[in-house]
C-alpha cells in the first residue's frame, strides 16, 4: 500500500494541477493595470506579497490590516514597484464600521472598485479544542463575519464595475484536520456563504466573479511559527501562492488549489476515502509536540 501511494498520489496531483492551472496560461498582467483593488491582511505573509504583485503590475490599491506602521512600509514599497496608487486604511476586522470606511475610501478616490480580496486572519493555536466558545465565537468574527460585511458593502460598486471577489480560504475548510476545529469552522463557514452567493449571482445574472482559494501549508512566518513543530512538511512559497491567487481572481475562476497537487490529492481521497484521508494525516503529525492549553 505505502508504494502504491508513493506512485498514485504524485501521478493524480500533477493530473490535477494540470486541469485546474491550465487557465493560467492565459493571465496576462495588463489585465491587472489599472485596476481598483482593495486587500485585506495586507500588512504582512501572502496579503503583503500580492500587494507587491499587484503593484508590479500597476494596479490602484487600498491596504488594510491592524498594524498601521507596517501598512505604511508596505505602501512605500509597492509605490517604489510601480503601483498607479497606493494608501491603506488601518483597523481591526472586527469593527463593524471598518467595511463601511474602507469602502468609502475607494469611492471617494476612485469613484469605484474592480477586484476585492479578502485575505485576513484572527489569531488561532494550533492545539487540541480547549472548549473556549469564546473564542470561537471572537474567531467568526474576524475570519468569517467581517468577509461577509466587507463582500457586503463591496457588492454595489462590484457589480457596476463587473468586478471580482477573492476569498483566501485554506485546506482546513474542507478538510478537519486535528488541531484546528475553531478555525476550521470559519473557513467552513466561508466555503458555505460564498458558494450559496455564487449561486445566487448566476441566478440574478449578476457578473460578479467569486473565486474561493484552497491553500495548503504556506511559508508565512505567523504558519511556520505556528504548525512546524507538529506538520513534518515543507511549506509552500508565500510569493507563488500570492501570484496564483491574483491570476485566478484575474481569469475569475471558480476556485484556486495550492499548492495544486498536494490540495488536488488530498481533497480527491476525501471523496473517495474519507476514513483513509484521516488516518494519513493523524500519522504524519509528530502529535506528541502538541501541548494541551
């Protein structure tokens, strides 16, 4: 079996990336100058490096995240890229005026908005589920609630302008791993809404684009510091992960996997084998430098 699976899995993940990113064959980055795009998290990990993406490719930008001195450097440096403008808004998720701000922010700058990437993040352990519903209740706030307010406000000026919505999700809103379950749970959560809205965009033919992004271990600093002592993987590089989820916004596509083999494989044997998945995954955590809080 152990053989079988180091043959399988390979040959079925680069099946898989072969059928989800041949589209990106045809990004192009002019597609991206010019445009309006707002960017959450934005201030460090795969937030702070799509802006520098978007930046090089000449894009207006609006950043925002809760730290205001390091949004202030990463503005400086993606006017230095090339941005055609670039200011933030600073403020925690949690606020429920922050939608309302950052959105008035671009119409009064920009008199509209072509792409809105939601990319933040409420700070969870990596551990086993304490029972601490407060918690939980604080982490839907921040990873699911403000998503749904923000997409909310943004809606109007997304649908004149024909524009894109990019939820960064993770592997864990399709798969509970051990470790996880308050997170999880919002990322769940996300997966639920913006597919349900989706739909309802079809129906009223709207072209509003919604791509959900199904991300593995990526190297952010705030992941490795909180995962490497368990999660015996290498992490995928944050640059890269930035620039595939702007092509997929970009090309509005449905969905964006990375990276691409190990999401394609491990979602595949959730559907075929969900008991087997599980097993896998208990066994390749080093589960004994995991601490109880």
């Amino acid at each position: 079996m152990g053989l079988l699976l180091k043959v399988f899995i390979p040959l079925l993940g680069a099946a898989l990336a072969f059928y989800f990113y041949s589209a990106s064959e045809n990004f192009n980055e002019e597609m991206l100058r010019g445009k309006r795009v707002i960017v959450t998290g934005a201030s460090s990990g795969i937030g702070e490096q799509m802006a520098y993406h978007l930046a090089r490719m000449e894009a207006h930008l609006l950043l925002t995240a809760r730290t205001e001195a390091k949004l202030q450097k990463v503005v400086k440096r993606c006017l230095e890229l090339g941005a055609a403008s670039a200011r933030y808004v600073s403020g925690s998720m949690d606020s429920p005026t922050l939608p309302e701000e950052l959105l008035r922010e671009a119409e009064n700058t920009w008199g509209g908005l072509d792409m809105l990437i939601l990319n933040h993040i409420g700070q969870s352990g990596f551990t086993y589920f304490n029972g601490d519903v407060e918690h939980v209740r604080k982490l839907m706030e921040i990873n699911f609630v403000s998503y749904v307010a923000l997409a909310t406000a943004a809606l109007p000026m997304l649908k004149e302008s024909e524009g894109s919505i990019i939820v960064v999700s993770s592997i864990a809103g399709r798969i509970g791993g051990p470790f996880t379950a308050p997170y999880s749970a919002t990322k769940f959560a996300l997966d639920g809404f913006f597919s349900s809205l989706r739909q309802e965009l079809i129906i009223d033919k709207v072209n509003v684009s919604i791509t959900l992004c199904i991300l593995g271990y990526i190297d952010t600093e705030s992941a490795v510091r909180a995962v490497s002592h368990v999660i015996p993987d290498a992490p995928a590089p944050k640059e890269e992960c930035a620039l595939e989820i702007i092509r997929g916004g970009a090309l509005r596509q449905r969905e964006v996997r990375y990276p691409p083999r190990a999401v394609g494989s491990m979602l595949l044997i959730r559907s075929l084998a969900p008991e087997f998945l599980d097993s896998i995954i208990r066994s390749s955590y080093h589960v004994e430098n995991v601490r109880r809080t």
